[in-house]
C-alpha cells in the first residue's frame, strides 16, 4: 500500500480511537457493558492495519463503528479510501449504507451524495452520477457543494462529449474563476465548432471560434481551425494572417503550421513572401522545422550548399538531430565516393527520429507522435506542445 493510504488509514483509526474514548465518557452508565467488546474490535483492527493487513483492518473498524452523527466523517474517510484504493464498489455501500439513515441533516446528506457521486463516476456508472449532481445543484443546500459538484459534473459531460452541456454548467461563474475550466471551455466550443463544419455550417463554426477566443485568446486551436475554414473557402491570404496570428499566440505551435503556411503561399503564388515570413520566425523562435523548410527554400533556388550553409548555421547556435539528418540529405545528394558511409549515418539518424514521440504534454508528461489536444493520460485540454531540444524543436 502507497505511504499515503497507510497514513490515510492510521488517522481514520486515530479517529475511531478518539471517539471511541468520547462514547465511554458520554454514557458512563453503559460502559462497563459496551466498552469492552469495541474496544477489543478496535483493537483488532488496529493490529491488522500494523501487520499490513489493510483490508481486514478497514473492515473491522466498518463494523466496530457505529453510525451516528459523531462518525458520520469517518465513515466518509473509509469509503473514499475504498474508492482511491481502486474499489469503488465497495465505497458505495458505505456510503449508501449513510444515506440509508434518518438522522442525516440535510448538510450531511448533500456530503455523503457527493460522495456517492464520484463513487459512481469512478465506476462509470455516469447516469447515476449526473442524477445526484443535477439534485445537489437543485438543493442547494450547502453553498460549499455547489462549486466541487458542478466541476464533477462538467468532468462527467465531458467523459460523455457533452460539449454543450459541459459548457451550460461551467457558464459563468467557473469559467471566470477556473483558469482550467476557462481553457476547456474554449475547446468545448472547437469540437462543437468542429461538428458544425462537419455539418457544412461554417457561419456557426466561425461565431463558436470567435467566442473559444473571446474566452482564452490563448487558445491555438481556436485559430487553427479559422484558418482551415479560410482555406476550404479559398481565402488563402486570410488563411496565411491567422496562421501567422497562432505563431504569435504560442510559439511553440510554429511547426505544425508550417506545412499549410507554405500551401497557401505557393497557392498564392508567393515564394518571396514565404522566404521572408520563414526569416522573421527563425529570428524570433528558431525551430528547426522552420530553419529545414527555409533551407529546402534555399536549395530549390540558391543550391546544395547555400541549404548546407543555413542549416549549419542553426545547428552551431542550437544542435539538434533533425538538423543532422537533413544535412546528411544534403551531403549524400553531393557525395561522390564517400556517398556510401553518409546513406549509413543517414540511416542511423533517420533510426533515431522514427523511434522519438513529437509531442509531450507539459502537465503530466505524456508523449507521442501526433498532437493530441486533449492529453490521453491526464484529460488536460491544451497542455500538448511539440517537444524542443535535442531531439525535438
């Protein structure tokens, strides 16, 4: 068991020990008949959790203590240390078992369903989740709730791609106060942005983009998917100023607009411009997919060795194996004997990066080779970036 779930299960049996003294000094006419038997399961339950025995401990100390209103937060403790032990299944009863007594106040009753609430959602019982979150919303009876049940249940909408939904709870107040729940907002608003352009409803999908961005201008998505819809409508020059506009909201997403930049140029007509866009960017924030595509530039018009010279300059001021393996392009396209020994090198290099992951996400760490917008591993929106370094940007 993890150090913190065995100090979670030390403090509940302080817990049990402490009220357990209190009982005896409340009803000292019952002590003599009562102590002795729940002491002896406390007891018990103690020696289990010391002989790293926690499931038999917690179930003693389940038995042992009764339910009233002095144990109703230990009670609570145990099932969510059910839940966070992978047994949600086994956390519900106990809190069902709560829920299932009179002498609940209405404070305590909204604490043990919220409780059973994220019980269920650990199950992926969602429906029964949403019915105890919509009630607690409804009630209202400890303020303290509202604010942790509508972000459960905007975590629940979401797990459903309920955008709309997600996006009617989190509206106004959490999305004013979250800093999290505003920059998953305005990726709500891009997916259902995406299923009107799916729908060929570029009107609408233009209105909820420029709303993601009236929530978080710092949303790269938003201008993304502008500058797809300016593309399908042929707007190659609105399309080349928003993603221009992306680059300066976040740098590090320069690379992954630089294929669809140099398509709208050269639909344009522009190779002049792109050169020149491709300079401003090497200047501001080197990457070395801009410094490849502005040596490729070179080479088509100046020659092997002008693109050798721009990539080697980069390469001196910033190493980077991406960079090598371009240049050894360059060098096997003008080796003459010596072609052989640099296709192997080539080979190597080209070995290496098609074994790297491309993106990582800065929140938990996830890594792969597509941009997710919202990381598989920890379900944050937006915190997937190309990765920079040696092996990367």
């Amino acid at each position: 068991m993890p150090d913190l779930k065995l100090l979670a299960l030390i403090l509940a049996a302080i817990a049990i020990g402490w009220w357990l003294g209190r009982l005896e000094n409340r009803r000292h006419a019952r002590r003599q008949q009562r102590a002795s038997p729940l002491s002896r399961d406390y007891y018990v339950g103690l020696n289990y959790l010391l002989n790293e025995q926690p499931d038999r401990a917690i179930e003693t100390f389940v038995q042992a203590l009764e339910v009233n209103s002095d144990t109703i937060e230990t009670h609570i403790a145990l099932g969510n240390l059910f839940r966070s032990r992978g047994e949600a299944d086994r956390a519900v009863k106990i809190h069902q078992n709560l829920l299932a007594r009179p002498s609940l106040s209405a404070l305590q009753s909204d604490q043990v369903q919220f409780e059973l609430a994220r019980d269920f959602l650990n199950l992926g019982l969602l429906d029964r989740a949403e019915r105890i979150l919509l009630g607690l919303l409804r009630s209202g009876h400890d303020p303290t709730r509202l604010k942790p049940a509508k972000l459960l249940l905007v975590d629940l909408y979401e797990r459903e791609r309920e955008w709309a939904k997600a996006l009617e709870v989190a509206q106004p107040q959490l999305i004013r106060e979250d800093a999290d729940v505003r920059r998953s907002a305005a990726h709500w608003l891009c997916e259902l942005a995406q299923q009107d352009m799916h729908a060929v409803s570029p009107a609408l999908a233009r209105k909820r983009l420029r709303q993601a961005l009236s929530i978080d201008d710092r949303c790269v998505r938003a201008n993304w998917l502008i500058a797809e819809l300016e593309r399908e409508a042929g707007n190659y020059k609105a399309e080349i100023r928003t993603l221009q506009r992306l680059a300066r909201q976040d740098h590090d997403f320069t690379p992954i607009v630089l294929e669809p930049l140099r398509d709208a140029y050269l639909k344009l007509e522009d190779e002049k411009g792109l050169a020149r866009c491709l300079r401003q960017w090497v200047n501001e924030a080197p990457h070395i997919s801009t410094v490849i595509m502005l040596a490729r530039l070179t080479e088509q018009h100046e020659g092997t060795s002008a693109a050798a010279d721009v990539i080697s300059d980069q390469l001196a001021a910033t190493p980077s194996l991406r960079g090598i393996d371009y240049l050894m392009d360059l060098y096997v396209a003008e080796a003459g004997p010596e072609q052989q020994h640099f296709s192997l090198l080539k080979q190597h290099t080209g070995k290496l990066l098609e074994s790297r992951p491309r993106f990582r996400c800065h929140r938990c760490g996830f890594e792969g080779i597509q941009l997710h917008w919202q990381c598989p591993q920890c379900r944050s929106w937006g915190m997937i970036k190309p990765i920079t370094g040696l092996e990367g940007e």
